[in-house]
C-alpha cells in the first residue's frame, strides 16, 4: 500500500513540472526555432533582440524612417523643374512649340483650349515669357466670323441694325458704317437703319434711318470729279468711286443715275438709294451700282484711314483704285448687317 501511494506521488510531481516547462517563455519561444537564411547562410531571427543577444548574435536593426530628402528627382533637360500637375480643368498634357508643358485645357463651349500653358500656375505675361527666353502667347480670343456673320431673323418684315465693317485679310471688326460712309468704333444710334427682309440674295434694298425719319444711305457720282466729257463709270478697269450720304431722295431699283439736286447736301448728284443686298443666310451687305448707260457693275468696298477719321470708298475695281491712288491708306472690307 506504501508503495503504491509512493507511485502516485511521485507521478504527480513529474506532471507538474512538466507543465510548468510548457508554460514558461522559453518553452513557448525557442531560441533555436523560427530562423530565416540570407543569401551567405546566417540566419536572421524572427524573435525578440533578446533571444539574439542571449545565442550571442548581433541585436537587428531598427527599419529605417521614410526620409522624403532621401526620394531621388531629377531636372529635365532644359533645367527647369517639372509642372505641377493641377486637378483643376485637366485635359491632357502636352507639349507646346514654345518648350512648356501644359494641359490642353477646354472651357466646355466647344472652342480650343489653352494648349502649351504652364500647369498649376497663372498665365504669364508676354513681359515676363520675353524675359525667359520664350515667344509671346497667341491672342486668347481670336476673331470668329461666325459670331458676327448670321443668319436674319425671319419672324419679322422689317429689321433694325448696323452696319458692320469686317477687314478682309483677317476679319477683324473695324467697327460700324454711318450713312455718311464713316466709320466709327462704337455703336450709335445714327448708325441704325431699318431694311425689309430681303426673299432672295439678289433683291434690291434700301436702309433707312432710324433716328431721322425719311433719310436713307444714298451712293452717288460727284459731277464734280467727272472726268471731261463722261461721267464717272463703275466697273473693272475703271480708277473711280462712289460717295455714301444720308439723304430724302428714294430712287426705284434698276434706275439710271440722273442729274438731282439734294437740297440738304446743297450738291448736284447722280444718286441711287435701291442698290443694296442682304443675304439673309449670313448678313452680308453688297451694293449693285447701275452706270449712265444701264450697265450694272459689282461694288467692293475699301476702308481709307486719314488723320480725321476712317470711310468706306465705293468702287468698281479696287487694283485700278489703289494704282491710281498710291499714297492713301486703304484696307479691303466687307459690310455685315449685326441685327438688335
């Protein structure tokens, strides 16, 4: 009996240490498990520095901190620093003739964006782009002769509007014809004018004056710039031109010019007033002169800049004009009527 409790004791001693091994540190992390090889076959611990420095081996070093000096850039080539991109109004991104980066940017109206622009800043100034070395930006907001070319509302009999002057070579806007045949830069009342609502290109107009009723843009032939023995002749070849008045006289399409007198002018003329043409799809103003003889002539338009002002000249042939008149100013236009 005192062997078999002896037995029973000294079992239950040994359990108890036994699970008192287990539950020890060093019985859940051994020292010689969980190692990792490198490339020249030492390990490197997964443990605690302590299990490390307890086998004798160096304590692992700490991972390194981000440092953002440490992040390599680099200048382009033209030692520059490269364009922040912005978020804002991101197209996409190109290369200009200019040598800047920029986004092809787009307003959502359709027209073409701003396209070699520095990113992420302002725009500069043409000074400070000529201090750099760098041309001059286009112009922002080129002349589009569609915005100003339209057609003629066509709810209405009788319209209102001006007489725009366009430059031909690139139709920029000189500005507006009065019934005198000058040109100024702004907007007037006495360069408004009803007209009828023309149903073909090639039907014969007046334009009357709004502001004083009963007056109309006439064109006339000065008797006295006649040439000796004729009268003055519209057509290719011919050097001569026309005048623009306001005045009461109202001459029926396909009339020939004849001897008047204009009381308010206090001049002899031989003037027509139904010569004017509106295409209605584009606005577009032409004049259909009718000479002494019934020939009807083509009518161009050339603007003359003088030290008082600028004025339309009315001519048949705008070479033979200019030839014979080489020391005035004179750029070629068009008429547009821009209708309130």
């Amino acid at each position: 009996m005192v062997a078999i409790v002896r037995y029973y004791l000294i079992a239950l001693l040994a359990a108890c240490s036994f699970t008192t091994v287990l539950a020890s540190p060093a019985a859940r992390s051994p020292t010689h498990t969980l190692v990792a090889r490198g490339e020249g076959g030492e390990g490197r611990s997964l443990g605690p520095n302590a299990q490390r420095l307890a086998r004798g081996l160096p304590a692992l070093k700490p991972a390194e901190p981000f440092v953002p000096s440490r992040v390599g850039r680099h200048l382009p080539e033209s030692g520059r620093p490269p364009p922040v991109l912005s978020t804002r109004n991101i197209g996409g991104l190109e290369r200009s003739d200019n040598g800047d980066e920029g986004l092809a940017r787009g307003d959502g109206d359709g027209d073409e964006g701003v396209r070699g622009a520095p990113v992420g800043r302002s725009l500069e100034t043409n000074a400070q782009r000529m201090k750099r070395g760098l041309p001059p930006l286009r112009p922002k907001n080129l002349f589009i002769p569609s915005r100003v070319r339209r057609a003629l509302p066509s709810g209405l009999p009788v319209l209102s509007g001006r007489i725009r002057v366009l430059k031909r070579s690139d139709n920029s806007n000189e500005g507006f014809m009065l019934g005198s045949g000058d040109v100024v830069g702004q907007a007037t009342s006495s360069g408004m004018f009803q007209f009828k609502l023309p149903t073909s290109p090639s039907e014969l107009l007046e334009f009357n004056s709004v502001e004083t009723a009963g007056q109309r843009i006439i064109l006339y032939a000065d008797p006295a710039k006649f040439p000796a023995g004729g009268n003055e002749y519209i057509a290719p070849g011919y050097a001569y031109r026309l005048y623009a008045a306001l005045s009461t006289l109202s001459i029926p399409a396909g009339t020939k010019p004849i001897k008047r007198v204009e009381a308010s002018l206090r001049k002899i003329l031989y003037p027509l007033s139904t010569i004017w043409m509106v295409d209605r799809n584009t606005g577009a103003v032409s004049v259909q002169w009718v000479n002494y003889d019934g020939v009807t002539a083509n009518v161009s338009f050339l603007l003359q800049t003088t030290d008082s002002g600028k004025s339309i000249v009315f001519t048949g042939d705008i070479a033979a004009y200019r030839a014979a008149n080489p020391t005035l100013t004179l750029e070629e236009v068009v008429l547009t009527v821009a209708v309130d």
